[in-house]
C-alpha cells in the first residue's frame, strides 16, 4: 500500500518537473534589466560639432517633451530607425538629443549628412561610460523624458507602431 | 646605447600605468561579480563585448573617485536593476532563495534522525 502510494507520488513529481521544464523551452532566454532609473542622471557632455562641455541639467530644461536616442554609425538598427527619427523631428512639441556612442567621428559626420540630422543637440559618448549613467547596454536605445522624468525607455530601433506611442504621449 | 633606451621605455610604461594592484584586484573582484547584460551568462571580467569594456572603465573611475564595493554594486543596481549582480542581496524577494537550501538540510537530516531511531 505504501510502496504503491510513493510509486504514484513518485510519477506525479516526475510529470510535474517535465511539465515544468518542457515549458521553460519556449520562454524567452533573453532577459532584460529593469532599470531603477526614473530621473535624467547626472552627467556632463561633449557635443559633437561645437565641443562644447553641456550637463544634463542644462539639456532637459524647457517645459517640453525631449527624445534621447543613442546611436552609433556602425549601429545598423539605427539606420532603420533613422528616417523614423526625421519624421517625428518635424513635431515642435519634442526635442530630440542625439548620443553618439561609442564612434569614429568622421563616420559619425558622414552618416549624419547622407542620411539627415534629426537631432537639435549630438553629445558625444567615445567610452561609452556616459550611456552606463543612464542604465543603457546597447545602441539603439531611446528614452522618453518629461519634466526631467524618463517616462518611457525603448530598448532596440523604433518603429511605426512605437512613434504613435510616443505622440500619444505628447497629447 | 640599445639597453638604456630599453630601461628608459620600460620607465616610460611602468610609470604611465597609475593603477595601484589593490586597485587593480578590487576591480577584477567586482567585475567578476557582474552579469554582462549583452552576453548573458558570462561575466563582464570574461567578456569583451563594448557594454563590458565600458562597464570596467566605469568600475575603474568608480575605484578611483574613493567608492567601496557596496557603492559601486548599489549604484549599478540603481541603473540595471539587481539582475546584474551574481551575488543575489538578501531581501523579500530572495528570501526563498537563501532559505531553500537549508530548509531542504532540516528535511533531510529529519528522515535521517527517523530511520536511525527506528
């Protein structure tokens, strides 16, 4: 009686565990970080055409709505994206800042003029310890910033269906 | 002529490295101690993706302004969470976590002292 009744337990465990594990197959290996982050952190720039040093509490200080977008030239997400970018660039209600990451000038420049520059301000980020202060881990990476609140932070290149999003928020 | 101008460069190399060992050991402890957010599974001491470059440079001037190593892994928790971390913090959520093993040894050592007083 009692060796049937461990048999039964015994199955029922194992079919349990596969279950479980078969399951865990299709989940998504891929995790990403929830960022804690919910101001724009403290950190000072170079910009890319001036070289001038600017801090971020001189960036984001207009009543607006500002879009930072991390980018690169040998980024080929950020391509895709790029017209996108020019797009919601022509919207007077959103400013958006250009980081460069991690880039070789003269293809940062030529990037920029073959493809159009949505950005009203391109800071520079040559080690990419600037774009750590901001809890990034790749390019392209955007953050929505409102009232020196990030709202809203997209991790890989934007699309159609995200742009709405964004002028949603706008509203 | 040759050897001096050996000596002279090896001077030049030794003094341009500025690190100090403790330095040096302290950062390789917490890099070793970091989840690469890009390679997930290795560390960021292992890896050499950008992400881990840049997150060993920002340990490095982290070690240089003054920060001891709980300052550091608090200020990357704020900014990737505490996924980055190998070493889970003890808190509500890891409760389960540390508790678990023990709990499995008292249950455990419950069946053994059974049986043996049998």
């Amino acid at each position: 009686m009692t060796n049937k009744i461990i048999y039964s337990l015994t199955g029922i465990f194992f079919i349990f565990v596969f279950v479980i594990f078969y399951r865990g197959l299709s989940n998504s290996s891929l995790y990403t970080p929830t960022s804690n982050l919910k101001s724009v952190p403290e950190f000072s720039a170079i910009t890319f055409y001036e070289k001038k040093v600017l801090y971020s509490k001189d960036i984001f200080q207009q009543n607006k709505f500002y879009l930072l977008n991390i980018w690169a030239s040998w980024c080929l997400p950020c391509k895709d994206e790029h017209s996108i970018l020019l797009d919601l660039s022509k919207n007077e209600e959103i400013e958006i800042i250009g980081f460069n990451y991690k880039d070789n000038f003269n293809n940062a420049q030529k990037f920029i003029n073959d493809l159009g520059n949505p950005y009203s301000i391109i800071l520079l980020d040559r080690d990419g310890t600037k774009a750590i202060e901001w809890g990034a881990f790749g390019v392209p990476e955007t953050f929505l910033i409102y009232n020196n609140q990030i709202i809203r932070r997209f991790i890989g290149p934007l699309n159609t269906k995200l742009i709405i999003e964004i002028e949603n928020y706008i509203k | 002529m040759r050897f001096l101008s050996f000596i002279l460069s090896m001077l030049i190399v030794l003094t341009l490295n500025t690190s100090s060992a403790e330095e040096i050991n302290l950062q390789n402890k917490i890099t070793k101690n970091l989840r690469c957010l890009i390679c997930q599974g290795q560390s960021v001491y292992d890896s050499d993706s950008e992400f881990a470059i840049s997150l060993k440079l920002v340990v490095k001037n982290k070690i240089k302004e003054g920060l001891t190593e709980d300052q550091i892994y608090e200020f990357l928790t704020i900014k990737y969470g505490e996924w980055i971390l190998y070493d889970p913090q003890f808190n509500k959520n890891t409760y389960f976590l540390w508790f678990l093993p023990l709990l499995i040894f008292l249950f455990g050592g419950a069946i053994i002292f059974k049986k043996l007083k049998k």
